[in-house]
C-alpha cells in the first residue's frame, strides 16, 4: 500500500518549522489590531462625504469606505480579549 505524498502545504510547514496554532497567533494579533484602530478611525474619513452630493463617483467612495469599514468591525472585534 502507497502512502500519500506530503501536500505543498506540509513540505511549506516542515521547511518553515512553524504549526498553524503559532502562524495564527502571529497573524491573527495585528490583523485584530489593524481592524480594531481601522473601525475607530474610517468614521473620520467618510463623514465629510455625506456632507456632499452623494452622486457618481462620491456615492461610489462611500459605499467602498463603509464596506471597508464594516470588514474592519469583523475583524477587530476581538481586539483586547
């Protein structure tokens, strides 16, 4: 019987000697805070456009800054926990 050969993944993990929990403690601690500070601070940046005409390519602005806004709150939300 043949054993399965090791994915690009497994031979990455070996080579690197790092396991997932430890990737992902690494990872995940400034993507929380990048989030966390983006979700405070982006109010302030799409705030003077609802002051405008929300037409074209300003109404395209804010709907992209109020999506990046809420991805932020998705991944910031654990923050300090």
């Amino acid at each position: 019987m043949s054993s399965a050969s090791p994915t690009g993944v497994d031979r990455l993990r070996e080579s690197v000697g790092v396991d997932a929990q430890t990737l992902q403690a690494t990872v995940a601690a400034p993507v929380r805070f990048v989030g966390f500070w983006a979700a405070v601070l982006l109010p302030f940046a799409y705030t003077p456009l609802l002051f405008t005409d929300l037409q074209g390519s300003t109404m395209t602005a804010f709907l992209a800054l109020l999506a990046v806004h809420v991805c932020s709150l998705v991944l910031g939300r654990q923050y300090r926990n």
